[in-house]
C-alpha cells in the first residue's frame, strides 16, 4: 500500500471519527432533554398529588 493511500485511509477514518463524536454528542444533548422533561412532568404530577391529598385534609 502506498503512501498516499494510507493518508486517505486515515482522512477517511478521521472524518468518520469526528461525525460520530458529533453524533454522540448531540444525541446525549438530547437524551439531557428528555431526561429534564420526565424530571420536571414527576415533579409536578407528585405537587398535584400532594396538592390533592392536602385538599382532602
């Protein structure tokens, strides 16, 4: 194998590489917002059944 061929074996796994970072990056980005949205939807579903059982009192 040449030189040459070699660089852009290396190029091509290069770019490769950084797509999947970016991928794994954005997609723990998104995994942060669900994660946030489920966190926020429990709390104020437990406030509502404090809320109501507190009504009951």
């Amino acid at each position: 194998m040449e030189q040459e061929e070699i660089d852009k074996r290396v190029k091509a796994v290069e770019e490769a590489y950084k797509d999947f970072l970016h991928r794994i990056e954005e997609s723990s980005k998104e995994e942060e917002k669900i994660i946030a949205e489920f966190e926020r939807v429990l709390t104020k579903a437990r406030m509502e059944e404090i809320k109501n059982s507190l009504d009951t009192l």
